[in-house]
C-alpha cells in the first residue's frame, strides 16, 4: 500500500494530509509546529504508516528545511519540488480554493500521479549550506554597496563633479578604491582650488602617504588645472561635508562586507570537489565561481542537463498544438534567480573579454550576428554554458569516484 504524504509548508508552521491510491483519506489535513516536539512526533507517525510512505513538500525560501532535516534524519524518503511543479498540477476544479488543507491535499495527490519520478532530498552537507547563505548574504549587501556609491556620486555631483572618474586604480582587498578614500579628503572642488597648487601637492602627498597609495608627482597639477573648470552646485559648508562623508563611510562599511564574504566564499569553495573545473572555465572567476557552485548546488541532484537549464530558468518553452509549431519561444525563468543573474553576468564577462577559442563565446557571437535580441542571445548562451559546465562537473565527479 501506498501512502502519499503531502506537506504544506509556510512559516513557523505545516499543514500536512495523508492519502492512498484511489483518494482514500488516512488521516484529515492537520497542523504541526516547527519545533522538536512535534516535528519529532510528526516523523514517528509517518513511520508507524504500513506500506510503503513518501513525504512530498515545497522548496519555500528556507521554511522547509526545519521538515527536511528532522524527517530526513528520520529515515523517511522525502523529496522537496519546485512550487511551480505544484501550482501548475492538477487544476480542473471551477471553484478556486486557496487554504492551506487545500494545498497539502493537492501535494498529496501530486505525490500519487508522479510516485516513481519523485527523486528523494539530498541536503547539502555543511560546507555547501554555508556557501549558499554566504551567497544570500553576499548579494545583499552588494545591492546595498550599489546603493550607497550610488548615492554618494549623486552627492559629489554638486560639490566634486566626476571625481569618481578621476583615478583608475583597482579595488583594494578590503574594497576600499582610491576616488572614495580622496573624495572624503577633497570632498569639494574648492578643497583644491582655493588653497593654491603647491599647498595641494602638499596635502595630496600626505594623503597618498596615509592611505599607501603611490604618489605620482603629475598628478596634483592635473588635479589642480581640472577643478578649474568645475562647477559646484552645493556651496562648502559644514552641513554638505558632514552628509558626503557619512555616505563614504557607508559605502566603505558595505564594500568591506563584500569583500569578506567573497573571500570567505572562494575559500569555501575551494574545499569542493567540482572547485578546480568550475573555475577553469572561461568567464568564471573568485566571484561567479563560487556564486554558481552555490546556487546550483550538488550536481547529482540533476538526472541530466535538461532538469539543470529548467532549475536555472533559461531552458525554452514549447508551443506546439496541431500544426503549430512555434520555434521561437521565451525561457520559463521558473528557477534560481540568482543563478540567473550570475550566468547573465558570465555572459557579459565573455562577451568582454571575447576568448575566440570558446565555444560559449563563438555561440554568443553568432546568436548575435543572426539579428537575435540581447535578451534571447544571453538567455541561450546561458544554457549553452550550463549544458557544457553540468557535463564537465559530472565527469569531474565521476573520475573523483572512480
């Protein structure tokens, strides 16, 4: 006998409904906390279940894990599908119910209609769980980094304007960048032009020797003969400095966040037996490395390569019905989009860099040359790309087993 297990998840709490082949109801839709408790007295009763008992529940952000791990551990097979997967099944009721008894007996129907197909959970171990909560946390605070230099050029605008394009130097490993560390010092264009050519030489000297930057003896007279040209909007008070330099501030505190997190990132990663082939791809650096071994995850979570386009949201749709057949449709995007965005980023990089001997990149540039949109030439050279890196990571995974 078959016992289908169908789990509503939401947070703090799950509605779960037991049911066997032909709708036949064990036990009514009922709610379990999460805590010990009672997810320990769940697991218990699904194991005191005769026949054979899967547990079906949906991926919600990171409500399901407390589920996951406690019935894991339990021994039970449990297997964690894609929302989408469950929204899309089984809708030919006229009446529309929403409520979650409602959703935990549509799981446990969706747990009948596909029982051989459902592939069992396989947690991350404790090295790719942190690598993917570093991942969250690491574009967290690069959109606040964004934010924040953002904010702080609109500032200089009025009282330094294009002082951030005045240097090329590279970001530092604490995310510190020269143009920041001088705009906090001549936070006005009148901090330089006022004071005359030779005080500024002066005071630009002891700045570069403060913060350790070379100190070239042109350019304080660039400096000095640009800012006269410069129009500033916002007159040199005490009010206008106070707000710049707290921007600085905030923008140096986020970029060190950054970096940490990528350096803490790459590390982590590097433990991880796919580390060395991810990164000798081309377009995958310390930062998108990392980042795609996070979001993807354990590869042998993908039967094969179709499964890892569709969880990354870039494979094609079909449109076909009688003798349509339509050969042009949009990505389903019903995956990760953060692995998303990173693969669009590796995109950009290669289109960069333009490595000729890439087969990612030769594919980029005849999409392109064919008249595609921007939009349609990324989202295939993403594929491409995922296609090329599930078949290289599974036989590096492979050689490491045998």
């Amino acid at each position: 006998m078959y016992n289908a297990v169908g789990i509503d998840v939401s947070k703090g709490k799950s509605t779960v409904d037991v049911l066997q082949p032909a709708g036949v109801i064990i036990r009514k839709p009922f709610n379990v906390n999460h805590t010990s408790s009672e997810l320990d007295e769940l697991a218990k009763y699904i194991g005191s279940l005769e026949g054979e008992t899967r547990v079906v529940l949906e991926c919600t952000g990171r409500y399901h894990e407390p589920v996951v791990k406690t019935l894991s551990e339990a021994g039970l097979f449990v297997s964690a599908v894609n929302p989408h997967l469950i929204k899309n099944f089984g809708n030919n009721s006229i009446r529309k119910v929403k409520s979650d008894p409602a959703d935990a007996k549509k799981i446990a129907r969706y747990t009948l209609d596909n029982w051989i197909e459902l592939r069992q959970y396989s947690s991350m171990d404790n090295t790719r769980t942190q690598l993917k909560t570093l991942n969250s946390q690491f574009s967290f605070f690069m959109k606040q980094k964004v934010a924040a230099k953002a904010n702080l050029i609109a500032l200089l605008d009025n009282t330094y304007p294009g002082v951030n394009k005045l240097f090329d130097s590279p970001v530092r490993d604490d995310g510190s960048e020269k143009w920041v560390d001088y705009a906090y010092s001549f936070w006005h264009v009148d901090c330089v032009r006022k004071i005359g050519l030779k005080t500024f030489t002066e005071r630009y000297q002891a700045f570069c020797k403060k913060h350790h930057y070379n100190f070239q003896p042109a350019k304080p007279a660039e400096l000095f003969l640009a800012s006269k040209d410069l129009i500033a909007v916002f007159p040199k008070e005490a009010s206008y400095k106070l707000l710049i330099q707290q921007s600085i501030q905030q923008l140096n505190l986020a970029s060190s966040h950054v970096e940490e997190l990528r350096s803490k990132m790459n590390e982590l990663a590097s433990t991880l037996p796919e580390y060395a082939t991810v990164m000798g791809m081309y377009g995958v650096g310390k930062t998108f490395g990392p980042q795609l071994i996070a979001e993807i995850g354990d590869i042998s979570n993908f039967s094969h390569r179709e499964a890892l386009t569709a969880f990354a949201g870039v494979d094609p749709g079909v449109d076909q019905s009688g003798t349509h057949n339509s050969k042009s449709n949009k990505a389903s995007k019903c995956g990760s989009n953060r692995l998303r965005k990173t693969l669009f980023q590796i995109m950009s990089t290669l289109l960069q860099t333009a490595p000729e001997d890439d087969k990612v990149y030769q594919f980029l540039v005849k999409k392109r040359a064919e008249g595609k949109p921007y939009y349609v030439y990324m989202t295939a050279g993403a594929n491409k790309f995922l296609r090329i890196y599930y078949g290289k990571v599974k036989e590096c995974i492979r050689n490491l087993e045998q």
